[in-house]
C-alpha cells in the first residue's frame, strides 16, 4: 500500500515540469514549425506524457534502476516531440534540453531539502503535500533567475548564422553535468536522504552556478564570433564597393580623356574617309574600342549591387584573358540584403577568377547563372581550374591564401543557410561548379 495519493503524485509533478517545459519552449517560439496551436497542443501532449510516465514511475518501480531507466524513456520521448515542434540545430536543441534537466535536479533536491528542514518526518516519504509546497517556495528563487538568462540569451539561442559545427561540441558541456548529476542523485542508494543533506545541495548548488558560467562563456563567444563575422562580412562589402568606386573613377576618367579627344579623333576619320581608305578606318575604330574598353559590358542585370561586382570582376578576367560569360536575372528589390548580396556573389566570383589566374595551361573560362522564380533564387557559377581544392575533415575548403579553412566559402554557406538554401560544390571534368538555391521568404 502505497503512502501517497494520486493527488499529491499529480500536484508535485505538474508543479515541476510545467514552469520546465515553459522554459524549454519560451526561447525557440519564433523557429516553430507549426502554427501556435497545433504548438500548444503539442506541449500539452508532452506535459501529458511527462505526468503518465511520472505516475507510472510512481506505482510501477521497484528500484532506483527502474526509476532512471524511466525517467531516461521520458526523457526521450519528451525530445522527440521537441525535435519534431522547433526548427532548431541539434546541438543547440541539445545544449539548451540538458541545461533545462539539471535545473529541473536542483529543483527537485532543493526543495527536498527544505521539506526535510521543515517537515523531517513527513520529508521521509514521497509526494506528501509539503513535498509540493516547498517545491512552490523553492521554484521562483531558482527559475526566476534562470529565465532571466534565458531571455538574455534568446536572441543568441535563436539565431541560426553561427557554423553548425559549434553546436556540435558545446552540448557536451551540460550533458556532462547531467551525468554528474545522475551519478550523485541515483548512485547515493537513497535519494530522498541524499537530497535532505544541505552539504549535499549546497555543494551541487555551487556547481550549478558554475555550469552556468560556463554556459554564459559558451554563449558569449559565440556571440562574439557571430560579431566578428558580421564585422569581416561588413569589411567585404566595403572592399567590394571600393573596388567598385575605383573601377568607375577609371570609367569616369576615360570617358573624360575620350570627350576631350573626340574632336581630334573625328578630323582624322573624316580624312581617312576623305581619302577613302576604309582599312586604316577600320583599323583605328578598333585601336579606339581598345583604348577606352569600349566592348566591356556595363549593365548585366538591374540589381545595382550584383551589376557592380559582376562589372568589376569582368574588367580582371577580361585583363587576364578569362572568358567570362554572364546570364544572371536579379531586379533591384530582390528579397536578399545587399550586403548578403555583395558576399554570395563576391565571394564565389572571386575564388573563380583566382581559381583561373592560377591555371597556367589551357582555355580559361568562368560562366554565371542566375535567376529569381517566385519565391527561389538559383545561382550556378562554374569555372576551368587546375587544381581540384582540399577539404579538412569538417569538409571546408582549405584557403589558397592562407593556412586553415577559407573564410568565403564558409561565409557563403552561412548566408546560405540564413535563407533556408541548399549550396553544392562540385567538379565536372576540366569545371569546378558551385550551385545555390535560397528560398526568399
């Protein structure tokens, strides 16, 4: 016969794992996969499976054992229904899902501990009335502050411009104090008398406020590198643009020099006309075309900041004797920001054109596609190259100027990713290809 009633097991449980659950759901709102009710309903179902499952814990274990490997069941169907709800990286799911559970540890023992400080002998059995009521004196002292890191965290948690391969290691860090958390909890033989001793949940206090700085030194770096990305993203943009100004203020210049000499050069056709000596026309109207650059294209699309880098780059590959061939579509009120823009494009038509300044045998060629349908924009950039590039075991390109990963590549990709896209990388025969498609809503 068991002490405790359903009641008290349903009322101590509901107090522990709605206020968890509501802080596992408050920072990926904004990422869900479905509308807010469907949302809700199915946080109603993981409240629902959490309490079934505590119950079941409850009146059905016999052992510590039984408890953990439950609790573990829990746990996991509880994730999955998580997984399904968010639109999040796994490794952040992960980190943000442990550091939940070991506040949900330091609630539970916390306010045992109290229990046993006020209600000695009633703090001996399970789900009595005080077990939930110290629980309601312990819970705002311990969540309040957690969702206060939390919310100053949301914006850092949500967003989803960091590499993937950050959070492919960081969520080690809170599982690993789960698992000291575990071993103390289920290890002890008792853990109703390991929770009452105040050494015990002093000592687990003190590590808890240690996890969490560490969390905050995880999160603030990457919040620092996501600055720093920003920032070398923003130094590309003005790179770009100053070579931009530059190539016009040359324009700008031999179109001055060629009004100032066009009177000279019309005298000296109206003679050869004169004289008609129609060879020696046609050979200075192409002396003149050379000249002043009269054949380079100034108008590949109506998008300014794409027309600009796609100017700028065809003016090297025509002074390096490259093909460059451009069938691109992109109207000026593309859904893609400028600077977005200006790396995708800068980025991949640069590692073109030196892919190609570095071939010392056969034809160089670079060829740009791209197009807006809908709501899609496909971009193909292939390019002749004499050397297929490397990759390190993350598979990123290794840098032709410097040691270490390439900085564009990874930055495209990250772009990339910001719009939902796909990016591929690939060689056919004497072609390196890149292929992209990102979605603009």
């Amino acid at each position: 016969m068991h002490s405790f009633t359903f009641t008290g097991v349903f009322t101590y449980n509901l107090l522990r794992s709605l206020p968890l659950l509501l802080l596992a759901f408050y920072p990926f709102l904004e990422s869900r996969r479905f509308s807010k009710k469907i949302t809700f309903l199915i946080f109603i179902a993981i409240l629902a499976v959490w309490q079934i499952l505590s119950l079941c814990n409850a009146y059905l274990s016999k052992s510590e054992i039984q408890m953990a490997i439950v609790e573990i069941l829990c746990f996991a169907l509880m994730a999955a229904l998580y997984a399904v709800t968010f639109k999040v990286q796994a490794g952040k799911m992960l980190f943000f899902c442990f550091m939940t559970v070991n506040v949900g540890y330091m609630l539970t023992t916390a306010s045992k501990c109290l229990e046993g400080f006020l209600f000695a002998e009633m703090a001996m059995e399970k789900y009595r009335w005080t077990a939930s009521l110290c629980l309601l004196i312990v819970s705002p002292f311990i969540l309040i502050p957690v969702f206060l890191f939390i919310r100053w965290e949301k914006k850092n948690l949500t967003q989803d411009i960091q590499p993937v391969y950050i959070w492919q290691y960081c969520w080690l860090v809170p599982v690993i104090f789960y698992l000291i958390w575990s071993y103390y909890f289920y290890g002890s033989g008792n853990q109703v008398q390991w929770s009452m001793s105040p050494k015990n949940v002093f000592f687990f206090s003190v590590v808890n406020f240690g996890a969490f700085l560490i969390y905050y030194l995880i999160l603030r770096m990457i919040r620092d590198y996501q600055s720093y990305s920003k920032l070398r993203e923003e130094n590309h943009v003005l790179s770009l643009q100053l070579m931009q100004y530059d190539g016009l203020n040359q324009r700008i210049a031999l179109a001055r020099q060629g009004r100032h000499d066009l009177r000279h050069h019309i005298l000296t056709m109206e003679n050869m006309v004169k004289e008609e000596n129609y060879d020696a026309l046609r050979s200075y109207l192409m002396e003149i075309g050379e000249k002043y650059q009269l054949e380079g294209p100034l108008n590949f699309c109506s998008n300014t900041t794409v027309n600009g880098i796609l100017t700028y780059f065809s003016e090297i590959a025509e002074g390096g004797e490259i093909e460059f061939k451009v069938n691109i579509g992109v109207p000026e009120d593309v859904k893609i920001a400028k600077t977005d823009l200006s790396i995708l494009f800068g980025n991949l038509i640069e590692n073109a054109v030196e892919a190609c300044q570095r071939q010392k045998t056969g034809p160089r060629k670079i060829s740009v596609r791209g197009q807006v349908d809908g709501n899609t924009f496909a971009l193909a950039i292939d390019n002749t190259y004499e050397a297929v590039p490397e990759k390190d075991r993350r598979g990123r390109f290794y840098s032709m100027k410097h040691s270490g990963a390439g900085i564009g590549t990874e930055s495209v990709k990250e772009i990339v990713n910001r719009y939902n896209g796909v990016i591929q990388f690939e060689t056919r025969g004497d072609l390196f290809c890149v292929s992209a498609m990102l979605y603009l809503e």
